[in-house]
C-alpha cells in the first residue's frame, strides 16, 4: 500500500469517527469528498440534500479538474477538508464541528506520511 492510500485509508478512520459526532450539526445535509490519486485533483460537495447527490457532485467537482479516476473518500455532515504537501504526494481527509478543525485533522493525517509541510487545500462545510 503506497503512502497515498495509507493516508486515504487513516483519513477516512477520523471520517467514520466523525461522522456519527456531526449527524446532528447540519439537519439533513450531505457533502462528500472525491480524490484522484494520479493528478491530484479532489472535489468536495457540501449542503446536498442526500447522500448520493453529495457524491455525485463531488466526483463532478474532481472530474472538473481533469481527473479520470475520480473515487469517494469520504461523506459528511458537519465540515470536510482535505490537506496536502507541497509535492501533491501525500495526502489526508479531515471531518469535524467546524471548518478549523477539520483542517486541523486533515494537515495533521497528511503530515503523518509526508513528514511535515502539509497545508489545507480546500474545506466546505454543510450550512
């Protein structure tokens, strides 16, 4: 298993694990987090009415990007982000309340296999 994928898969721990915190924060709204793993393009989709609509739109926002491969990495309630290095090799997904936490989780996951230098590169959350 790549460094990549050991941090998809240590992102998508705290994702399952915030996931059941944040159900109650947003009513009813979904948003969910795509990633390509060739190019590095990802899409998160926030305040979609279901689930499947939130995927949808978030494999649309990777795809935008020029990604081919776009797969779900995780869905959410309350806040999602995703962090990267500057290398574009590592990566992590942070969920949680608000919108620094869950850059906080998703630069702490990535700094885990990249060694340091990780930054957020996009959060969204449901309204």
């Amino acid at each position: 298993m790549g460094l990549y994928n050991s941090t998809i898969l240590s992102g998508l721990v705290i994702a399952g694990l915030a996931l059941s915190a944040n159900s109650a924060q947003a009513g009813y709204l979904w948003g969910a987090v795509a990633l390509s793993q060739d190019i590095g393009a990802y899409g998160i989709s926030s305040n979609m009415g279901d689930r499947a609509s939130a995927r949808r739109m978030a494999l649309r926002l990777c795809r935008n990007q020029g990604a081919s491969n776009c797969r779900i990495k995780a869905d959410f309630r309350g806040c999602a982000s995703i962090a990267t290095d500057p290398n574009a090799i590592a990566y992590g997904i942070g969920l949680a309340n608000s919108p620094a936490q869950a850059q906080r989780n998703a630069i702490r996951q990535c700094n885990r296999y990249a060694g340091g230098g990780c930054y957020s590169a996009g959060v969204r959350c449901n309204d």
